[in-house]
C-alpha cells in the first residue's frame, strides 16, 4: 500500500491592531529599525505588559469564525529562552489555557470536502528581528515587530497532501481577511506558518512527525510538504527511522534541512505569566461579536452561485480578498447587471487577472475601476467589442499611467465601435475576395473551410473591429451568390 | 536613649512624613531647610551606615525650593509636599542612576518615573536618593549589595535586615523622614524590625509595580519605611491605588488611611489571633524576641483586644514554596540582563559566540546569590522537575492562603514575631544561605497569600537592646483596619528611642 502523508499546519497571523499588544507602540510595517519601541517592548526592568484589548476582540472573532468554544477564563505563560530579538527572555503566550479551544475549518478540494479540525488558538506577542547579515561588526536587532500581537492556529493532523495543505491554508486566510482579523500579507510576515509532517499507511498509526519552520508563501507551504513526504518515504523506505526534527524550508534548493533534533529541543519551562491576571471574557462580549461576524467567504462563494450561477473557481479568487469580493459585488449592484455576474467573475479572474500581472497597477487601482471593467465586460458579451478590441482596451489601459477606471474609459473611447453593418463592411470584403480570386473558387468548389481564412483577411484589414459573425454572413452570401 | 539625642542642631528632618508635611505647609520651617537638614544627616550618618547608593542633593534642594516658592505664591501644596523621602534601589527614579544592588545594572539610568515615584512628586515629596539593597532584592541582611552592606544604625557591626536594609537604616537614623522598599518575601518587614521602624507591605495589587525592578512578581509589592504607623499611612496613601501601566493593580478605592488615624483609639472589639505556629510552637524563636511579643500581646489585650490563638497549620511549608516561587519567577524576570540592549556586557574578543555573551556577562555581572536563586529557578521549573517543585509549591502557596483566609474570618488581624531573631552580626550567616533563608520564617507567608502586613517596634530586647518588631496580618485590601490597629499598639506602647549619631558600638 502507498504511504500517505499526515499533515497539520500551524498559522501564526498577526492581528489588525494599530498598537503592540502590551504597549502603545505602533505596529505598522516598514518604519525605521527600533522607531517603534518603548520600554515595555525593550524589556526595561519595571515595565509592565498591558494588555490589549482589541487584540482579545480580534482572537475572539477568530475563534468564532472558525467554530471554536471560547474560554471564559483563560490565562497567559512564559516562554524561557535566550536569543537577542527576545528582549525579556520569554514570550507571554498562552499554553495551558488558550483563548479558543476546538473549532474546524472545510475546505472543498478534488477530492470532496476536507475537515480540518483546530485543536486550539491562542494569543502571543511576537519577536524582534535579528539581522545576520547587514553589518560586518555583528548581528542587528530591530524590535519593531517584537510585542506585535500573534494568533497561533494550532491544526490537527488531519490534512493528507500538500494540496490539501495549501487549500485549508488559503481558506483560512480567506476567513481572518474577511472577519478583519489579519491582513494576510504572507510577504510582510503577517501571516506564517509551520507544517507538522508525517507519513503512515492508511491504518497504521501516524508515524514520526517533523515540525518545518519558516514557510512564508503558498508555494512554500506546498514544495516543502511534498518534498518532506517523498524525503521521509525514502527514508523509511530505504529500511531507515524519520527522527523526531524540527527542519528548515531552503526554498532555494527545494528541500527541507535539519535545524534541531528532539534531543536539542528547547526546555522552554513554562509557567503562569503573573504580571497579567487571568483574561477573562465576558459571555455577552461572545455573543456581541458573534452577531456581528460578516458573512464568511464560504457563504459569500455559495450566495455568488445561487443567484448569479458565478463558477465556483472564479469565486474563490474573487473570495480571496474580501476588498476584491465587496467591489466585485458593489460593482454589479443589484440590477439587471447582476446577469452579467457570472461572465464577469470569469472576466475578472482571466482576462482582467492576467493584465493585471503584467502591469505595475496596486489592487486598489484595479478594485476601484471595476465598474468601469463591467462596462467593458458587458460590451464584449454582447459583441459590442470583438476579442480583439477587448485585448486592445485591456493592454493599452493598464498600460496607461492615470487611474485604471479613467485609462479605460479612454481606450474604450479610442478603440471605437465594431462594424456590424453589412454596407460599411462591403467594401472591405469586397475587396478581399476580389484579391483572393483562386480561393473563392475553391470554397465553390466545396472546399468550405476556406471561409476561415477570408474572415481572417477581412477581421485584419478592419483592424480587429469588425463583427465576426457579419463578416461570415456577408462573405457567405456573397459566395454563395 | 532619647528622641533629643539625635537632633543635630536645629535639625527639623528628624520630624516624620506627617509632622514634617504640617510644619512646612504651617511655614513653621522652609522645605529648603528641611531638605539641607536631611542632606547633613546623610553626611554625618553615610560614612558607616552606607545606607544610600545615590544621594541626589541637587535635585532634593532645587524639589524643595519649588516647595517654598510655591507656598510663597500661594500655591496649594501636596499632602507631602517638601517632605523628604528615600527610594529603595529596585525602584525607577527619572534621571537618578539605578542598579537595584546589582553591578549587572552599574550605569544605568531608567528613562520613566516608577508608577510609585511619580504619585510622591505628585503629592510634594523631595525625593533624596535611592537606598542600598540586596542585589535584586536577594536577601535577608543587605550583605548580598554588589555595594557593600547597610550597617545597623543601633550596632554597626549588626546587619540592618534585608533587602530593604538601607532604608530601614536611613529611616532609624533620621536620614529623610522615610521612604518606599519592596517586600518580596519580607523585605520591608524584615528590615524594619531589626533597624526599630515601621514597615508596612500593602496588599498584591494595591500598590503598582509599574517601573520596579521584578524579583518575583507574584510575590513583589512596593511598602513604607517610617519612623510611625502614622506616616506609613501617610506615605501608603500617596502610593496606592490603581495604575494603567500595572495591569494587576486593583481598581479598588483607597481610603484616605492617614486622615483615619489622628488619634488612638482602643481595640475593644478587636480580634486577634496569634498563630501558634508563629510563637507557641515556632522553631529558632529567641526568647528575648519571644518575651517582648508576649508583653505586647498583654499590651494590645489590656487595650480591649480580643487576643486569641489561632493554628495556620501550612506555614510551615511556607518557606519551601516561597524559595521554589520565587526563584522560579526571579529565572524569568532576570532573563532580560544578557548583556545585549543595557547593563553590564563581557569585554569578549571578536568572534566569541552568542552563549559566550550571555554566560560571561551574567557570569560577571550577578553576585552569588542571585546566581544560586536563578540556578534554583531554573530547576524548579525544567522539564521532569516542574510538577515536583514548582507546581507543588503552588499548591502549598494555595493551602497557605486558604489557612489565612479561614484565620481571617474569625479574626481582625494575625499578630506575631516579624523576625526570629534581632539583627545579627555581620558576615554571621554569610556562608549558610539555608539559613539565611529561614530568617523569612514570619514574614513570606503573607506574600505568599498577598495579604497586607505590617511590622512595628515592640519594647527592645531584653538583653541586647536592639529592635524587636511585632508583625500584624490583615485582611486583602483591608490596610485601614490593619493600620488602625498598629497605630492603636503604638500608642500603647509609647514612644520609642532612635539611636544617635554618637551611639557606635566599634
Ligand atoms: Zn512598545
């Protein structure tokens, strides 16, 4: 039997908190090195964490949003180490009472719906940054980040393949982007996550996990899984034992390396954190919240599909991004432009996307200019831009340096009408087939496909603008006369 | 021995927090006075006392200037104001070099205010140094100071108690009117009783920690070191109350503590219990110590107090788990001294690792106390150990609460012994920490349940003279009452002598 892999991610994402979450420090990416540090976040002796509360708000709507129980009463503990980026020594984190315990996340994949279950989410500040190889005189430290205020997702093994991995993953960022929870921004380290990796035989028990760190992209997250389950079937296949590791991701040289063994491990000697007193949060503050959790993208992609018929694949790029999703749909409306719906998620997630990726234009530059794109869609559905007229309006806006919306009006200005009428289109055909004398004979003669080519021949001289179909017709006719 | 004694010549700072604040807000004498009067007694005293790590004499004088200008242009003035006062070395002044007795912090100088700091600028106080102490507050005879020990203001060659032991000697000698230490396990009391003054540790949470150097913060709290139970509640007053910055503070109001103690009234009605465990049955307890306890509870009976036995049979088991929690916390809380963004960093040659910093900076920077408490720490909360040491010492921590809480419903206060023994020669137990560690005997067991206590002079001992404190317990965030029935003993006891400049015993 084959093995199979055992996955289990966990997923620290950063939460949407102007401050730190024991100080007043702002936590907004890309300031100068230490700008945003204080005498909490520095460990000064006698400074004190406070805890903050939008942080708790945030954590809770986590939980919430993806079915957890949330603890009246939990509590925050020391993590012990030494490195410089750790300015106290410890963490504060939450490990023997977390804030939302249980939960589960669906996700549809290939092979039908896919439940991976959450064993708990807990709050944690995060660390600074050490810089290894900036200055010859040594490492640097930016405390920028240390204190910015952390979930960590805590997944059950339940995932099978990588792609299963990468599914859960990009839905649960779909879910903490739509409740506002997380930005993320897997490039900026919003978003991170660590993969626990085992291989079995179905029915057996789980073998030997190894925990790899630092996966920072999708892309990551998948090469590293697959390439750790082919790594331990070899292993184990070659008659050897997979130990007990935690390994790091080389996405370089596509494979995962040791970082440190079982025995290595730290003894991170935890214990109640006992300058916070235990968090409590009250029932009604649950309830509050939970009444005003926003629809989630699950309900979004099926609310799409019931009454726009919008492809499920379509929906789930647009659900990606809730900014995306709220102007997709704010750009339908919800008039008779919602018919367009479907074609236009299509539009948006094709021909839109692709431009989009060859331009140099900001998300919020292409959601702004969505309804201005739904004209355009509209136009083209109903043959009032010929494909080629389309790419032309596409390729020479988003190459325009003004806003989207306004280099398309420009271009769908510029680009004209189609020629649907058969007297402005005579000439042209006339003079096409009158050129191509000998191939006219041969489409009498039978040979049918040749009407191709002369579509071909006319669609070109009138530069793309021309109507296809009166075009056939007007050929046809005139060939068969 | 007599109050006369110590009064260098129109000396007005041998006045306490309350006498002193009436006097300067009356114009009866200048805070500039005042605070030059306090910074010659420091000269006098300092050479063998050693009570101080940093004397601020120009900011002490300019404070109280602006004292005398304000109530020259009639200005309100604060409940303190030009009354000057000490800071134990745990605890952030803005601008005044902080080393909490450690050479691991030997030049460095906290950016903030500590919560308890900036609340006695607020009410007038002239703040004139910070007061030595045992190296992270480690200690029990102020002989673990990377400084060198506070002398005994009574007998200079005893130790002055620890680790709050340079405020303790300052306070008995009249240098300021009195001033802030913490008590971790008995760090105010302690001292206080073998230098003859009041030490009074609040409730956990009454007062902020919010820019104190952590022991152990479970068990840390900011207390008072006076020459009276009135001006402990003086001082106690201005300090206690909620913080922002201190997220276990309490938001329950403090009453006005020192309005309430005017005069003394009687204990009628009062209920004490005298833990058996503290006097009857206490192991190591002197017999002078134990014979001036026992006149003091007659004292506190004859004034209509219920005087009662009560047993708290888990104290016993109190030290083991103090020395196990507050270990365990002190590994975490001294973490953050790696050499890396202050304090003391090895001179290492280029090269030399990362582990090599942190061990040779900490190996250089902490004494052997603070060592020995890490590595104990340390031990009791690694893997394999955690649930024999640490954890188990919660649970005692829980029983010994527990055990207060019922002697508590039944009584007002717990009264007994706040140290086994008067203060001891110096170097005496220098090489035996163990029992170094059980002069804590009385005093952890009220940071173990948070409870307030308080330790005041009873009559001195029998044979040597020197300073014998009583201790009282009191109900979680109840100082009022606990206060009142300090202040009623004191007032039974009468007035208590102060050793003078000229009393050395060499
Ligand atoms: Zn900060």
């Amino acid at each position: 039997m084959a093995w199979q892999g055992v996955i289990g991610l966990e997923v620290h994402a950063q939460l949407r908190t102007r401050s730190k979450i024991f100080c007043a420090c702002p936590t907004t990416f890309g300031a100068a090195p230490n700008a945003h540090t204080c005498p909490v976040c520095l460990g000064h002796p006698g400074a004190l964490p406070v805890l903050n509360e939008r942080a708790v708000r945030l954590a809770v709507v986590a939980g919430l949003a993806l079915d957890c129980a949330i603890a009246t009463r939990s509590r925050f503990d020391r993590k012990n180490y030494f490195y410089p980026d750790l300015p106290k020594g410890y963490q504060i984190t939450q490990v023997t009472a977390p804030l939302c315990t249980g939960g589960h996340l669906d996700v549809a994949t290939a092979a039908g719906v896919v439940r991976g279950r959450i064993h708990h989410i807990h709050l944690e500040e995060d660390a600074g940054k050490s810089i290894h190889d900036a200055s010859p005189a040594g490492t640097l430290v930016d405390l920028n980040r240390a204190g910015t205020p952390l979930i960590e997702i805590v997944g059950e093994p339940d995932l099978r393949s990588a792609d299963d991995a990468v599914a859960w993953l990009r839905e649960l960022r779909a879910i903490l982007r739509h409740t506002g929870v997380c930005d993320g921004n897997m490039e900026e380290g919003s978003l991170r996550c660590d993969a626990n990796v085992s291989v079995h035989r179905p029915n057996a028990p789980f073998g030997t996990r190894c925990e790899i760190k630092n996966l920072n992209s999708f892309r990551a997250v998948r090469d590293a899984i697959a390439h750790e389950i082919e790594r331990q079937q070899a292993v184990i296949d070659a008659g050897g034992v997979v130990l007990q590791q935690t390994r790091l991701w080389d996405a370089e040289r596509s494979r995962t390396l040791p970082m440190r063994s079982k025995e290595e491990a730290h003894d991170y000697r935890y214990f109640p954190e006992p300058d916070l007193l235990p968090l409590h949060v009250a029932p009604e503050l649950v309830a509050e919240l939970r009444a005003a959790l926003p629809e989630l993208p699950a309900a979004r992609r099926a609310r799409w599909s019931a009454a726009w018929g919008v492809p499920a694949a379509a929906a789930a790029v647009l659900c990606d991004e809730p900014v995306r999703a709220d102007a997709f749909e704010r750009a339908l409306g919800a008039g008779p432009a919602a018919d367009l719906a479907a074609a236009f998620a299509l539009f948006v997630t094709g021909q839109v996307q692709a431009a989009h990726q060859r331009s140099a234009r900001t998300d919020a530059d292409v959601d702004a200019a969505l309804p201005v794109l739904l004209d355009v869609c509209a136009r083209w559905v109903q043959g009032r831009l010929t494909n080629k007229m389309l790419a032309d309006v596409l390729q020479s806006a988003f190459g325009g340096d003004a806003a989207l919306g306004a280099e398309l009006e420009r271009a769908l200005a510029q680009v004209g009408a189609v020629v649907t009428d058969a007297g402005a289109l005579a000439p042209t055909v006339d003079a096409v087939l009158a050129e191509h004398a000998d191939q006219a004979a041969r489409y009498r003669a039978g040979h049918t496909p040749v009407l191709g080519f002369f579509v071909g021949q006319v669609m070109r001289r009138l530069g793309g603008r021309g109507d296809a179909q009166a075009v056939q017709r007007l050929l046809q006719q005139r060939l068969d006369q | 021995m007599l109050h006369a004694a110590l009064s260098l010549p129109g000396a007005p700072a041998v006045m306490g927090v309350v006498e002193t604040a009436h006097a300067i807000a009356a114009g009866a004498v200048r805070a500039s006075d005042v605070a030059a009067a306090a910074l010659a007694r420091i000269d006098a005293f300092e050479g063998d006392l050693h009570a101080f790590l940093h004397v601020d004499r120009t900011g002490a004088l300019a404070a109280a200037e602006r004292v005398d200008a304000d109530r020259r242009a009639g200005l309100p003035l604060g409940p303190l104001a030009g009354v000057p006062v000490h800071i134990k070395d745990m605890i952030a002044v803005a601008g005044m070099p902080l080393t909490a007795g450690s050479k691991m912090l030997a030049g460095w100088t906290p950016p903030l205010d500590a919560t308890v700091v900036a609340r006695l600028r607020a009410a007038g106080a002239v703040l004139i140094g910070k007061t030595n102490q045992d190296e992270f507050a480690m200690g029990s005879s102020n002989e673990n100071s990377a400084f060198g020990p506070s002398r005994n203001p009574w007998d200079r060659t005893r130790v002055a108690g620890g680790s709050s032991g340079g405020a303790a000697a300052a306070t008995a000698a009249g240098l300021g009117c009195g001033g802030l230490g913490t008590d971790t396990g008995g760090s105010v009391r302690q001292p206080a009783a073998l230098c003859g003054v009041v030490g009074f540790k609040p409730t956990w949470g009454r007062v902020s920690r919010a820019g104190v150097v952590a022991f152990a913060s479970s068990l840390d709290q900011v207390g008072t070191l006076t020459r009276s139970v009135a001006d402990a509640a003086a001082l106690y007053t201005a300090i206690a109350g909620s913080d922002p910055l201190d997220a276990t503070s309490d938001p329950r109001p403090v009453a006005d503590c020192a309005a309430d103690l005017t005069e003394a009234k009687d204990l009628r009605g009062v209920r004490l219990g005298v833990p058996i465990e503290y006097l009857d049955a206490a192991d190591g307890l002197d017999a002078g110590v134990r014979q001036r306890i026992e006149e003091a509870l007659a004292t506190l009976a004859q004034r209509g107090a219920d005087v009662r036995r009560v047993s708290l049979p888990h104290v016993r088991f109190g030290i083991a788990a103090y020395y196990l929690v507050c270990t365990a916390e002190a590994s975490a809380n001294l973490q953050r001294y790696d050499g890396v963004r202050f304090g003391h960093r090895a001179a290492l040659a280029p090269g030399a690792t990362l582990d090599s910093l942190y061990a040779t900076s900490r190996g250089e920077g902490f004494g052997p106390e603070v060592k020995r408490r890490i590595l104990l720490g340390t031990f009791a909360l690694s893997a394999g150990f955690h649930d024999a040491y640490y954890r188990k010492a919660c649970q005692v921590r829980r029983l010994v609460h527990d055990d207060f809480a019922r002697a508590l419903r039944d009584c007002d206060a717990l009264v007994g012994p706040t140290s086994p023994v008067c203060a001891w020669p110096l170097g005496a137990h220098a090489h035996d920490p163990l029992a170094m560690y059980l002069m804590d005997i009385f005093t952890v067991s009220a940071n173990l349940a948070g409870l307030p206590a308080l330790s005041v002079p009873a009559a001195p001992h029998p044979a040597s003279a020197l300073p014998v404190g009583l201790q009282f317990v009191g109900r979680a965030f109840d100082e009022a009452s606990l206060l009142r029935v300090a202040h009623a003993f004191e007032a039974a006891r009468g007035p208590c002598a102060w050793p003078a400049p000229a009393a050395r015993s060499e």
